[in-house]
C-alpha cells in the first residue's frame, strides 16, 4: 500500500498539484459564498447522519444483549432490554425523519443560489470571455453541472463522511467481537478504488459525456430559437439529422460509461462479496465449536450488514466524485474573466468622446484600428461608415468599455473640461442602440421599462413618439400588447422603432445607434432623423452605418475605409 502510495505521488507534478488546489480552493470560496446561512444547518445533517450510525451499532450491541440473556449466556432482565430497543428504535427514526427535511429544504435552496451565482457572472463577464461558449452550453452548465456539484457537495460528499464513520464504528464493533472476522472484512477492501487508471478513465469519459451533453444543448437551442429560418431553408431535415446524430453520440458515450461502470463494480463487488462469505463461514464454524455465542454471530451478521452496503456504496462513489469535479472545472471556468461590480457614474453634463491615439486588434499583428483618432462633440451627429471589417462594431466595444485598446486611450469631456477615461462605470453615459432584433418575450411596457424602470406612462409615450412608433397607439392593448421571443408577432421596422424608443428612456447624453434605419422605409427614416435631431440637439449623436440616407442629415461623416487606407492617423471627415 505504501509503494502504491509513492508511485501514485510521483506522478504527480508541481504543476498539477498547484492547478488543482488553486481550482479547489477557488471552488471553496464560491460553495462557501452560495451555502451563507446554512452551515450550522448542514453542519447538523451531517452530524445527524453520524447520530444514526451511532444508534444503529447501539442498537445492535442491545439485540447482542437480549439474545445473550435469552439463550442463557449472560444474566440480564430481557425485558428493561426490550424496552431500551424500541425507545431508541423510535428516537433514532425521528433523527432519520427530520434530518432530510431540513437537507431537502437546504438542498433546493443552494441549488437557487448556484444558479443565481452562474447567471450573475456570465451577465458579469467580459465581451470576449462571453464570446467562447454557446448559449445551449451554458445552459447546460447552469442546469446539468450545477446540478452535479450540488449532489457532491450536499449529497456525495456528506454520505463519504457518514459511511466512514459508520465503516470505522462497524469495524471497531467487529473487532471487539471478533478480531479475525474483522480482519476478514477489512481484507475485502478492493485496491482497485486507489486505481489511477480506474479514476483517469472514469474522468475521461465523464467529461467527454459532459461535452458531448453541452453540444447537444447548443445544437438543440440553435433548432429551437432559428426554427423558422431553417424551415425557409428547407432544411429542416438536416438539422434534425444533426440533432439525432449529437444524441446517438451522446448515447453510445453513455453506454461505454455504463458498461466500464458495470465491470468495475462488478469486480469490487465480487472482491467484497468473496470477502464477506469467507468471514460468513468463519463465524458458522466459530459458533460451531462453541467458540462465539449465538448472540455475537447475530451481531457480527447485522454488523456485516452494516459493512456490506456502506462498502458496495463507496463503489459508486469514486465515478460520482470524479464527474462532479469535472462539473466544478467546468463551472469555475464560468468566473475566470468576470468584471468588477460596476459603480455607474453619471455626467450630468454635454459631453464630448475623443479617441486617441486607438490601436486595437483580436489577432496580434492584425490591428482593426490602428493609431485612430476622432472626436464626436456635442450638439454634433456624426455617421461612421466603411465596409465590413474596418471596425465599425470594434469601435462601438471600445466605445461601451466592452474591449480596451491596446494603446491610446478614450475619453469623456463634460463642459467644464474634466475629463474621464472611458470605462465600465462611464457606459451609463451611453444611449446605444444595438443592431438587429432585441425585443424579449412580453408586453411592450415591459419592454420598454428596461431602459428605465421608473418610466411613467407619459414617458413611454413620448419616446414611442419619437421613435415613429406611433403604431403601438392602434394596436388591441395598446402599450401592453403582448409580443412573443425576439419580437415574434411584429416586423423588422416595427421592432427596431421599439428598440430605440427603449434606449432614449436611458439618461446618456451620448447617443450611439447601431444601423438604426436598416429595417426602415426612406419616409419613415426622414421622420425619425427629424425627431432624433431635434430631441438630441444638445447630445452627441453618433450613427454607426451604411445609409446614405442617415449620412446626409448628419453634420459630418467618418469613412473608416478610408481611415485604414491612410493608417488611421487621423479621422477622415467629408462634409
């Protein structure tokens, strides 16, 4: 055992030793975090647990008792006996009562937490971490794996600590009977569950499974939340052949677990099983020669019993120990770039945002922006155009604190010439309007009352007026029509009007618009600039797009192609 030991530990190196304790330590702190307010609680489920193991060895050492009294080998009145058995019989069933009603509650209550944790830090989490999992993954994460770590934490590991002790106690009790039948017993013990290999395969198919399990996710929420664009596609067929193919793989990697599950426990289980029946006849033929009372064999077939199922569940034990560490990597690696609470800071105040000097790039070597500069004023509108990839969007993520740059620096300056750098507590300053199809599922109050909770009816009113999205007035329930998941139930136009008239309920005095006018007929985009301009005229209103429509109301426009032919040294502006 010691040699098994050492070869074990050299396998191991720094490297790995200092991985894994940082990855468990890092685990502590989020477990102690969502378990505040329990401890004393699962503190007592655990000694609980412990309490009745206690009571059933007591319980046996009494049935020992009345069978010695009964069969004549000790003096004793049976029936004081008798009467300790069922009193501690009824006490120790009321411990085992109570101690999983108060586990349920805690149970159901941390797993709330966990998963408030999770959706906290992924909302929490930078634009290029957020960037390297797919939805139906972290869905998957949250649900599945959360849900792994939870049966570890509040179910494996507690049941590890009560069987050992109920081991401990139970072979001590055996050892006092008997010494070689506990011997017997403590033989049994299959060295297999010290196997490196058995816990390195156990961990390789456990998170192949689980990988397996989040593409499947990701696959099923892509054929969920684009169905009606695959349908145009006519290729419906495909993605559920995409689906159905994830799901056999998915399958025969759960079998491969369960067969190599099989085999291992059926091993150990024949180990213990042989183990036990040596001592079983060991104890037969003790009795036989008289050398062990009646009442001591009938102890040592309960203490057995004890032993036997404790044991054969520690089989289990190791797989489950092993799936949910590897559910913990996966959601530790949640948090590894989650940002700073943020701490908004309002500028009551006109405000000018000035590039300087900006070089950015995702690729090394391959710079978006390079050495730009650029200054949007107040009571100015600026259009910046250029094709795709001249950093139209990057500069937006630079704009709301999303990326940093990797040289140069953005910033605020209010009328009174104080000046802010541009962060992640500045972004309140920003009224951004994004690309595309943002509406959730629910009423168009409610939709609107994202952008400011506080809102009067009036105030929705207004913004909806300004946005040209005068249609909500006619319609049924008017602001509190109900509209389905991205929209669903409206246009493209209509919902990019409803978009804007959210963000203009935001108090920024910067205004940024991501291709406001895209899904927009040419009237309704000349009633909309008429608004926007006349509303912002004392903000500084930036215009991200192709439009030439929106380029010629604005006072001035910014060609990035243009900028990158020249090395972005200066902003190029046509007047």
């Amino acid at each position: 055992m010691r040699e098994l030991i050492k070869k074990l530990l050299r396998k191991l190196t720094k490297e790995n030793i200092h991985s894994v304790y940082h990855l468990g330590r890092k685990a502590m702190r989020w477990v102690m975090q969502v378990t505040a307010g329990y401890h004393w609680l699962i503190t007592f489920s655990i000694f609980s647990g412990i309490f009745g193991v206690g009571m059933s060895l007591f319980n046996v050492w009494l049935s020992k008792w009345i069978i010695d009294i009964v069969t004549g080998a000790r003096e004793g009145n049976v029936w004081i006996a008798a009467g300790l058995v069922v009193f501690f019989f009824f006490f120790g069933m009321a411990v085992k009562l109570i101690s999983p009603w108060i586990f349920g509650k805690i149970r159901m209550r941390i797993g709330i937490r966990m998963q408030n944790s999770l959706s906290d830090a992924l909302m929490m989490c930078s634009w290029k971490s957020g960037q390297k999992w797919h939805t139906g993954d972290l869905l998957t994460r949250i649900n599945s794996d959360a849900s792994e770590v939870l049966s570890m934490g509040m179910g494996i590991l507690p049941n590890l600590i009560v069987t050992t002790a109920q081991l401990i106690g139970s072979f001590i009790f055996l050892w006092a009977l008997e010494p070689r039948l506990a011997w017997f017993i403590l033989g049994a013990t299959p060295l297999v569950l010290l196997s490196k290999i058995y816990f390195r395969k156990v961990r390789e198919l456990s998170k192949a499974q689980k990988e397996m399990s989040s593409e499947m996710g990701s696959v099923m929420e892509e054929n969920l939340s684009q169905r009606v664009l695959v349908r145009s596609l006519g290729a419906t067929d495909y993605r559920k052949q995409k689906l159905h193919q994830t799901q056999e793989k998915l399958f025969n990697l759960g079998m491969e677990q369960i067969k190599f599950s099989t085999y291992s426990q059926g091993v150990m289980g024949f180990v213990f099983g042989g183990g036990y029946l040596c001592a079983f006849l060991w104890g037969i033929y003790q009795l036989h020669t008289h050398q062990i009372t009646f009442g001591t064999m009938t102890a040592f077939l309960q203490l057995v019993g004890q032993v036997q199922g404790p044991f054969l569940g520690l089989i289990a034990i190791p797989p489950a120990l092993v799936r949910g560490w590897t559910s913990v990597e996966r959601l530790m690696a949640l948090f590894e770039d989650v940002e700073p609470d943020e701490n908004p800071k309002y500028l009551d105040s006109p405000l000018a945002l000035t590039f300087n000097q900006v070089t950015f790039s995702y690729e090394e070597g391959q710079p978006i922006l390079k050495n730009f500069s650029a200054e949007f004023r107040p009571g100015t509108s600026t259009a910046v155009a250029g094709p795709t990839g001249t950093g139209k969007t990057t500069m937006i993520r630079l704009m709301l604190a999303l990326l940093s740059p990797d040289s140069g620096n953005l910033t605020l300056t209010t009328a009174g010439n104080t000046t802010y750098n541009v962060n992640q507590d500045m972004r309140i300053n920003f009224m951004y309007v994004p690309q595309g199809n943002t509406l959730l599922s629910g009423t168009i109050r409610e939709n609107l009352l994202l952008g400011n909770p506080a809102a009067q009816t009036s105030d929705l009113e207004h913004v909806l007026r300004i946005a040209c999205a005068d249609y909500v007035f006619d319609l049924p329930q008017g602001i509190d029509t109900r509209i389905g998941e991205h929209g669903y139930g409206l246009s493209e136009g209509q919902a990019q009007r409803l978009a804007i008239a959210r963000a203009l309920l935001r108090p920024g005095n910067i205004w940024l618009f991501d291709e406001a006018s895209s899904a927009l007929d040419t009237a309704t985009t000349a009633r909309l600039m008429d608004n926007l301009l006349r509303e912002g005229a004392e903000k500084t209103l930036i215009f991200i797009t192709h439009d030439p429509r929106l380029m010629e109301r604005c006072d001035r426009v910014i060609n990035l192609n243009e900028c990158n032919l020249n090395d972005n040294r200066t902003e190029q502006i046509k007047n």
